[in-house]
C-alpha cells in the first residue's frame, strides 16, 4: 500500500511510519524541512519531500496514485508565522480539498481530546473547527482521532518532566496539579490508525483515545519523580497562583507552559466510558499500561506500588 503521511517527523510520525514500514508499506512523507529529519531517510521505501501546501496543485500532484492520505500535522504553540489557523485549520482543509480532489480513497486526520470550537483555549478551537469541517465533507472517506498525551519512548510527556525535575533545586511548582489525564501509550495510538484503513465502519466518525486509566496532573510527575530518583517536593499550585506563572512563562521561548495551555487543561483530558469502549471494541485495542511501558525508558524501575496508591486514592 502507497501512504502519504503529513506531518510525519514528530514523535507520533516516526513510530507510525516506522512500523508501517515495518509491514511493508511505501511511504512518502512531506515536510517543510526534510534536512532535519535525515533519521527517516534511513528507513527503507520511505521519501522525503518538501512542498509549498499552497502552491498551484503541488499538494495534488504529490498524493495522486496514494492509496492512504494521514494528516499528523500540528504545533502545542504558535511560532512565527506557524498560527493555530494556519497549520490545524488552513493546512488540514487544505489536505482533505486536495485528497477527495485526486480521488485518493482514504483520509486519517489527527485532532486532539476536547477538541471544540467553543472550547476556552485556541489550540482546542482551532483543533475543533478542522475535525468539525473535514468530518463534513461530503464523499470523503475520513476517519480523525482525539487522543489524550500520548507516550512512549522519546516522548514529550514524560521525558520532559523528568528532565525539568534533574534541574529543579528541591521543589517543584506545579501549575494544573489537579488536571486529569488518561495517558495513552503511541504503540496503541499507531494501531488505532492502522487498523482504521482498511476498516469502512470507522469512514466519518471521531476517535476519543485515551489509556486504561486517569491520573491527576501530579501523580503522573510524582510517578516520573520516583522512577529517576528525584526527592523533589511537588508543590501544587492552585488557580490563582497557576494562571499568571503560565501566563509569565509563556513569555519565553520553549516554556515548559503558556496561558493556552493553562486553558487547555482546564478541562480533563479523560475518555467517557462510552468512547473508551466505542475506541476500543471498533479499532480493535489492546490498551497498555504506563508501568507496562514508562520504565523501560525512564528509569527501569518496578513503581507500579505507587500507582496502586494514586488508584485506590482516587477510589476514596
């Protein structure tokens, strides 16, 4: 099978392609910048390109004779002329205009949890209005997944919050301690779009993707604190404290928090029952664990005690 794939050198991209490689897939995949990405250039049947989205039928021209159109396109924060409306709205419609417009058969598009026009945040409304308006096209077979964080190895989840604990003096100031997650690990997000493919119960419908289980904000850092060892003391923040340090560190470049995603947070990114089960039973998942996965490339330790802990607190 010919797959296109958009947005295909991050974190989700490179496991994604790796393993439809893996299965014998012919890859093409378009980014801006193929110079940085020479780690995919290794892998057999895959190629590299780069194009001007908006160019007169360039984007046509490159995903004609494809089988599979995947959009992975996507930023956590504006830079430069990179704007929310520009690469999850702009370049996503741009995508499903141009894939129904060769005929290629099949669109996978990924959204994001929460995902609303009306939503309080930027990154969650401009995330809402693309899924709303590709879902809508007529004659297109496409299919788009809204996962919770996502992890695994080379994640920036966890990894980034053990690399912000090695730095921090003794205490840690957490912003959203209180926010809740459904951790979803990328092996289990990689077979909800492969297993989507070929599969037409799952043309025109959203994918809310979450793990087996939630966990606060806090227990998932004091989680990554004790499998690297770290004695920090995490300070939970409360609203009044989070919204202006998010507010102040989204000053910086590369901060760790912006206001928006302060707002994001503000709702828990969680999976209903109903969705978990829709997710699970039609893409056929077998959800994995984070103690099943975390320690083979955080710390190697066999913390599952402590999730136990944060499980039969959140049962009180």
């Amino acid at each position: 099978m010919k797959i296109c794939i958009i947005g295909g050198t991050g974190f989700v991209g490179t496991h994604l392609i790796t393993t439809l490689v893996s299965q014998g897939h012919s890859i093409k995949v378009i980014t801006r910048r193929p110079e940085r990405h020479r780690h995919l250039r290794t892998l057999p049947t895959v190629k590299i390109v780069d194009i001007d989205f908006f160019g007169n039928k360039i984007l046509e021209r490159q995903i004609d004779t494809y089988d599979v159109v995947i959009n992975l396109a996507g930023i956590l924060n504006p830079s430069g002329a990179n704007t929310f409306e520009l690469v999850h709205e702009k370049v996503a419609l741009r995508i499903a205009e141009a894939t129904k417009a060769v005929g290629t058969p099949r669109l996978l598009h990924m959204s994001a949890l929460n995902a609303d026009e009306n939503a309080s945040s930027d990154y969650l409304r401009s995330k809402g209005r693309a899924q709303k308006k590709i879902l809508a096209i007529d004659g297109l077979y496409v299919t788009t997944f809204s996962p919770s964080v996502i992890f695994g190895e080379a994640d920036s989840f966890f990894n980034r919050f053990a690399q912000l604990l090695k730095i921090m003096p003794g205490i840690f100031p957490l912003t959203c301690a209180s926010a809740r997650f459904a951790p979803i690990y990328i092996g289990d997000v990689v077979d909800a779009f492969i297993n989507s493919i070929d599969n037409t119960d799952t043309y025109g419908k959203n994918y809310n993707l979450c793990g087996p289980e939630s966990f606060s904000l806090k227990e998932l850092v004091q989680y990554t604190a004790g499998q690297i060892n770290s004695r920090c003391t995490i300070m939970s923040l409360n609203r009044f404290f989070s919204k202006p340090l998010a507010q102040f560190m989204g000053l910086f470049p590369g901060a760790p928090i912006t206001l928006d995603n302060y707002k994001s947070m503000s709702v828990d990114s969680v999976c209903s029952d109903e969705a978990q089960s829709a997710a699970n039973t039609e893409l056929d998942l077998e959800l994995r664990s984070i103690e099943s996965i975390v320690p083979q490339y955080l710390g190697g330790k066999d913390f599952s005690g402590k999730m136990d802990y944060f499980r039969a607190k959140s049962r009180r």
